[in-house]
C-alpha cells in the first residue's frame, strides 16, 4: 500500500487541490509522530485518517491507489467547521453557534465528559475482548482433553477393527 499512498500523495498535493486539502503521512514510531497518533487515535498501522483534523476519522475503503484516488475526489475537500461555516446546513450552523457562546471552561468540560465516554467504551472492549480470549482458551482446552480422552478410550482400535472387518475390494476401492 505504501508506493499507491506516496504516490498519492504526490499527485495530490500540488495545484489546487492542495490549497484547501493535504494528502500525508505520519511515522507513528518516531519521536516526532507517537504523540499526533495518539491524539488521532491510531492503533494499529497502516491507517488511515480523514476529515477535519480536530475530529478524524477512519477511512474504511479499498487500499490501491484507484480506490484512494477515487475515494480522495469524491471526498478530500472542504468541510462544514467554524472556519468553512458557509459549508454547513442551517442545523450545523446553529450548533456551531451555541458552542461559540460557551465559557471556555464550559466547552472544555463538554469535550471532556464526551472524550470520557469514549475512553470507557474502548477500556469496557477490551475488558471484554480479554474475557472472550479467556472463554476461547477455556473451550479450547476442554475441547482438547475432551478428544484426548475418546482417542484414549479405544477409539483408533475401533477404526482398525471395522476396518479390518471390510471385504478387500472395499478396502481398495478407499484408497
């Protein structure tokens, strides 16, 4: 995916496109990139992120550079925000206001409380997906004692046996 992105990237960023939208990429394993990646959110690599770049969010579509290229065209251009607030519907506009006329402090506690809520839906996942991985472990285990003990209890000399019990046209027939 990496030549698709950087060419991209280079086809993207110059005339006018680039005046209003930017086509990049981060190394979140460098010093200089681990604290943007984790403020967006990257978890995994490669990802990719789009939209406002206060609010990112994840691109979901195909990873050749045709499906990049078209996602890009239909997508990558101004957005409704504060600062584009002619892009915006009138309902757009008048959230956009109300959040405007907040205290500083009150607007910080509202992003807070929200960012809470996505801190806990991720930290109530994990937990989650940890009890699932036990669960799985679990099964796996039983499931393997379970098949030890019937392969132990005369289950292969039983297959002998019927085997050995077949006429020997049958017998040739099977392999």
């Amino acid at each position: 995916m990496k030549p698709d992105w950087d060419k991209l990237m280079k086809n993207w960023n110059k005339g006018k496109k680039a005046a209003n939208t930017l086509i990049a990429d981060v190394d979140c394993t460098s010093d200089g990139g681990k604290a943007l990646c984790e403020k967006v959110g990257v978890k995994g690599y490669p990802t990719i992120k789009w939209g406002d770049p206060n609010a990112l969010e994840d691109y979901e579509g195909g990873r050749t550079y045709d499906d990049l290229k078209k996602w890009a065209k239909k997508n990558l251009k101004p957005v409704c925000s504060p600062k584009n607030i002619d892009l915006c519907d009138d309902e757009k506009k008048q959230k956009i206001a109300e959040l405007q006329a907040l205290k500083p402090e009150d607007l910080a506690t509202q992003i807070s409380e929200k960012q809470a809520e996505i801190k806990q839906a991720e930290e109530t996942f994990d937990k989650e997906v940890k009890a699932l991985q036990a669960r799985y472990e679990e099964l796996q285990k039983e499931k393997e004692e379970a098949t030890k003990k019937v392969k132990d209890s005369g289950l292969g000399l039983m297959l002998s046996v019927q085997d050995a019990a077949k006429p020997a046209d049958a017998k040739k027939e099977e392999l």
